[in-house]
C-alpha cells in the first residue's frame, strides 16, 4: 500500500478557485488570473453551473496578436466542458481518494475527465453546485515529491 492509499484530495491543500462569470469581459478574467497567478479558469453561468473554462496563456496570446478585445466576452473564448454521455463526469470531492487521481497526469487525454490531461480536475463539493479548487498534474506530482 502506498501513502496515496490513506490521502485525499483536501490533503492537497489547493488554494481556493476562483471562476468567472460567462458574461465577464477578458480583460477581468485575464486581471483577475495574473494577479492570482492561475493559469485556468473555471467559467460559470448566472446561476453558477460550470460552463467551461480559459485557458489564460491562449487567451493572453489572443490578445497579444489582435485577436482579441478586451472588452470580449468570456464565453466567446472558453472552452467548453463536454456534457455527453460519451463524456461522463467523475465527481472530485475534498473527500475523493488521492488513489483514484493516480492515473490523471499520465493519460494523454482522459476520457472520462472530460478534459485534456494537461488541463486540471474541477473539485467540486458533492452536490456539484461550487466549484472548490482545481487540482493539476503538477499539483499531484509535486505531493508525491
């Protein structure tokens, strides 16, 4: 057994997400990353059902090159979660086992995560209605270290 088998996710000690709304401008949501040096953003709707989330490099190189206004909406340049059944959602808890993560940084793309592995893990409470932190690969390996 290893010490994976007696941790959770709450060990992790994430630091809070924080999201933005859909309807936000760019320039908030790029403001708000940089000033909390994240580099993914969970997007939610008015009533606080993840949409999707920024990718702030991709954003920022948007933005760099003309491609983007600042006063854009979100939503025109998040990506958004797959919400099919062929993409169900693995709910992660502060209480979900760090055992069940272990295969999260080593898939190219996980399925079943709905995400690309590269990206992060939404953790949520367990009624899904706030998104609590994001967990990453790096996250998980800089635990194991």
């Amino acid at each position: 057994m290893t010490l994976l088998s007696f941790l959770v996710v709450e060990d992790l000690q994430l630091p809070p997400a924080f999201t933005v709304r859909s309807s936000d401008s760019i320039q908030r949501a790029l403001d708000l990353a940089f000033e909390r040096d994240f580099s993914h953003i969970p997007v939610l709707d008015s009533k606080s059902k993840p949409l999707g989330y920024i990718d702030v490099p991709g954003l920022k190189a948007k933005w760099q090159a003309g491609n983007a206004d600042p006063n854009d909406r979100v939503v025109d340049y998040m990506n958004k979660f797959q919400r099919r059944a062929s993409h169900p959602y693995t709910l992660i808890t502060p209480a979900t086992p760090l055992t069940e993560l272990e295969e999260f940084p080593k898939e190219q793309h996980l399925r079943h995560w709905s995400v690309p592995a590269t990206v992060f893990l939404a953790l949520t409470d367990q009624k899904r209605q706030f998104v609590l932190g994001l967990v990453t690969a790096q996250d998980l390996e800089t635990f194991k270290s």
